[in-house]
C-alpha cells in the first residue's frame, strides 16, 4: 500500500491512522452516549406536548415559550449529531486509507477529537434540561384539577350573569354596557381556557379565573333585581 510513499512518510501516515481509529472509536462511544440523552430529552419534549391543548386552562403559549429554548438547544445537538454521522461514514470508507493525504487524516482525528469533548459537554446539559422539563411535566399534569374549581365557579356565575339580565328585561339601565362587560368576560374565559393569556410570574392561572369570576359578580350586582 505505501509503495509509493517513503518509509518515514508512510510510518508517519500508518501513525495518523491509528490515532485517526482512536479517536473515532472514542467518538463512536460518546455519540452513543449522547443518543441516548438526546432521546430522553425529545421523550421529555413530547410527554409535556401531550399535556396542553385540551381546553383545561393549561397555559399553552406560555409553555411553549418555555420549550422554545429546549427546541434550539435539541436542533443544535441534532445538527451537530448529522455533521459527526457524515464525517464517520466518509472516514469508516475503506478507499480513504488509499487515498488521503496526512493533512487530511490529521483534519479528520481532530473533528473526532472535537467532537467526544462536545459529547461529553453537552450530556450534563441535556441530562440536566430533561429532569427539568420532568418537573414541569409533573406540574402541568396537576394544574387542570387545580384550575377545576375556581373555572367552574367562573362558567357557573357567567351562566347566571346571563339569566339574570335575560330575566331583567330590555329596558334595564346600562344593559347594553353591562351585555358588552359580559361578552367581555367570556372572551376572556375562553382565552383562559385555551391558554392563550400572558402569565404574570407573581400570579397563577387560578388567579386569573378569579379576576374573572370577580368581574362577573360585579356585573350582577350591577344587574337591578325585582323587589318582593
């Protein structure tokens, strides 16, 4: 094979190779390795999507604010997971021993080399941002029950609210206003339950509701009710 090559040159190749096959096994391992915790973190990323979208009050947009970060950081990973797939089928190719030059196998063992030090810096990371997004999925899958109560006292006074001033007739004072409060008001229950609503970091979803149900209340007591 080195025929055509001097023996300090093809010594000096055949040592490139070999350093070449370390680091690349050493790479194959940590590539292993960040698979596996790249597959725990889209696990984490799909379990906390099974969690909103129904309707319940869990604050959609807020969340996915939230997974926006982890959808960079797993993009990245995974952009730089294909650059290190391409590099070892091109260099696990047989012809390559034939054809490269020193240059290039020394270019070729310090991507490898690059590359297990990426794994192993990333692997804390990943690990770290998917018992993250565990505890945000166990918190999710407890917030609907906890919205429950408060939501259902909101939809029961709305229902209430509109009775009331149905009953009360056209010539109320102010209906019109208090019509345009009400609508109001489910407009922003409906919000609520889609999880379309900015979330204030001192304030929960149930607090919301509430606000809600407050507005509500003032709205019938505004509504005027016969004298018995």
């Amino acid at each position: 094979m080195w025929g055509r090559r001097g023996n300090a040159e093809a010594r000096l190749l055949m040592e490139a190779w070999d350093t070449l096959a370390y680091v690349m096994k050493a790479a194959e391992e940590a590539h292993g390795a960040l698979q596996d915790a790249r597959a725990r973190f889209e696990e984490a990323l799909d379990q906390i999507s099974a969690t909103f979208g129904f309707g319940d009050g869990v604050p959609v947009d807020s969340i996915r604010g939230q997974l926006a970060q982890s959808q960079d950081t797993l993009e990245s990973v995974s952009s730089m997971m294909s650059t290190f797939e391409e590099m070892h089928a091109t260099w696990d190719d047989s012809d390559m021993l034939v054809d490269s030059e020193f240059e290039e196998i020394k270019s070729a063992a310090e991507f490898f080399t690059e590359y297990g030090q990426y794994c192993a810096s990333m692997l804390p990371t990943l690990e770290g941002v998917t018992e993250s997004l565990a505890r945000l999925r166990d918190k999710l899958l407890g917030l609907p029950a906890k919205i429950a109560p408060v939501r259902e006292r909101a939809y029961a006074a709305m229902a209430a609210a509109t009775g009331e001033l149905t009953s009360a007739g056209p010539s109320v004072p102010g209906r019109f206003a208090l019509e345009a409060r009400l609508n109001a008001a489910g407009d922003r229950l409906r919000a609520l339950d889609a999880g379309h609503v900015e979330i204030d970091p001192d304030r929960k979803i149930s607090d919301l509701y509430r606000d809600v149900e407050t507005e509500i209340a003032e709205i019938r007591d505004a509504v005027p009710r016969p004298a018995y």
